[in-house]
C-alpha cells in the first residue's frame, strides 16, 4: 500500500466518531433496518422473524487470505477474507447454499472479529475482505473500532450482494474504503422470483449510487492494489434473467463509465436451480460474449483482466 494511505476508520477513530457509530448501529439492532427487507426485528433479543437469523453476534465460517478476487484486491499478498453466515438473499442458484442459507459457522464477539482482522494483517494480506456483510453492520463496526485501536490500517472492502439499506451505509460512511456490491438483476420480478426479495433492482441501484458517491470510482496505488472506491460484480445468467445489458446502461449512465467491473461468467446451476430449467445449465459462450460486448458499446473499460473469453 501507498505510505501515505490512512483507512477513512482511522480518521474516524481519532475523532470519536467510530465509537459513537459502535452506539448507533447496536441502537439500529432494537429495530433492525441494516438491509432493505426492513425486518424492525429486535435482533438483540431473538431472531424470530429475522431473515438473516443472525441474533447480537455474527457468526463467521471461516477467514483466511483469498488470492482468487479481483485482481486489485488478491495483488500477491492475498485478500483478508471474512466469510460471514447467512444473508439477506435467497438466491436459488447460489453457489456458496451451504454458508447463506444453512448458516453454519460459530458466533464470535466483537474482539474476537476484531482479531481476526489483525491476524490477516500480519498474514500480509492487502485488504480486510468482509463478505456478505449486511445483515452484521453493527457487529462489523464494533470490531473495526477496536482493532483499529490495536493497530488495524488495512483498507475494509464491504462485499456485498447489493440489497444494502441507506441506513446501514449512512453508518458505514468514512468506515468503508471499497465497496464491491453485486448487481445481480435488472429487473426486481426476476429478482423476487429467483432471490425472493422485492424491490431489489431500486434497493440496488441507490445503493450502488451511494456507495459511488462516498467513495468514487476504483482507485489502485502504484502497484495496482486498491485503496478506495467501488468495484462492481455482476453474473451473467442464462437466457438474459440477469438483465446484463440493462445493469451495465445503469453502471455507464447513472454512475461512472470509470467503474470497475468484474463481469461474471461462472454461473453454474447449484443448490435449487434444477427446480428452474432455464437456470438449469451455464451459460453460453455467446451469452457472455453479448455482455462482453454490451460493456463495450457502453464505454464500460475497467475490466477484471481474468475475463478471457
């Protein structure tokens, strides 16, 4: 990292305002609004009701540094991965079922996540890498304010799956350095039918509008590792259910041609996917050579380089 780099929670914390948003994200737990489904569930005391059944404590599945992310994240040092349980989304072709919806994992406290981001500090790692995140804000800050009293200076990227509330990203202003959100559809009928959320292309698009505006576009030091900005996942699905085309016109249009965009052609069917056919096979290689193409007549240049095909 660049020697002149500080973390936004470093300034945060000289100021005391990290530990007062330690305050308001437990408060938001009475009630809780940290996604956009807007449970109002007192997560402080029961998960009854709570689509993420995630209580006061976040579960973890496991941490470690990731040399399989984006380039500007995984460099050679790997990125600091934090795999939280659960998630706000039911995705019927997710490919990590196991850890979103089973919710396997243990409960940690906040010192203890807190450690975690300290151990893959000294591992090397680039980034503290926490992954499907929303619905453990408040946790998450808990543990940032203390391990940045420890020491913690690595940049904190928020890898999330898009359904973010502005309340949570209210909170997260000045502690998140990259934001790295899916935008998963283009259409929020497709997206209740095959992630059961409603509303999730608004939820999303104001998100990722947010997101832009507290950090702008990708920013890598001279060794091509991120500091800040955002770094957008979107995955292609068969017969055009991701509404490629219309994702990346709103990625050009309504926030920057400059975006960083890893444009996904993984999709493979998993978990409950045979139950749909026309998510039961992978894409084509004409189907992701239309959203290769649909980037390009848009301006969309700032490619993941692994993209081949």
């Amino acid at each position: 990292m660049s020697g002149t780099f500080t973390p936004g929670y470093v300034r945060l914390l000289e100021t005391g305002e990290l530990g007062r948003r330690v305050e308001s994200a437990r408060r938001c737990l009475e009630s809780c609004d940290l996604c956009a489904r807007y449970c109002r569930v007192d997560r402080r005391k029961s998960i009854e009701g709570a689509v993420c059944r995630t209580g006061e404590r976040a579960v973890v599945v496991s941490y470690g540094p990731h040399h399989g992310e984006e380039d500007p994240l995984r460099g050679w040092g790997g990125s600091g991965t934090i795999f939280f349980s659960r998630c706000s989304l039911r995705c019927v072709f997710c490919q990590n079922w196991d850890i979103s919806q089973r919710g396997i994992g243990r409960e940690v406290e906040p010192r203890e996540l807190a450690g975690m981001m300290l151990e893959l500090q000294r591992a090397g790692c680039h980034n503290i890498n926490l992954v499907t995140p929303s619905h453990v804000v408040a946790q998450v800050i808990a543990a940032v304010h203390d391990a940045a009293q420890r020491g913690l200076a690595l940049p904190l990227v928020y890898n999330t799956g898009g359904y973010d509330s502005p309340e949570a990203l209210a909170l997260l202003e000045g502690i998140i350095d990259i934001y790295m959100p899916d935008m998963k559809y283009g259409d929020s009928i497709l997206a209740r039918k095959y992630s059961k959320v409603r509303n999730y292309v608004e939820a999303n698009r104001a998100a990722v509008k947010e997101m832009h505006r507290q950090v702008g576009d990708l920013v890598l030091d001279a060794n091509g590792i991120a500091q800040r900005g955002l770094l957008v996942r979107h995955l292609v699905l068969p017969h055009g259910i991701a509404g490629s085309e219309e994702v990346l016109r709103f990625l050009a249009t309504g926030i920057s041609r400059d975006t960083y965009l890893n444009l996904m052609d993984q999709y493979r069917p998993c978990y409950r996917a045979d139950e749909y056919p026309e998510l039961g096979q992978p894409i084509t290689r004409e189907e992701y050579r239309e959203a290769l193409a649909a980037a390009a007549r848009l301006g969309l240049t700032r490619l993941d380089r692994r993209v081949t095909a």
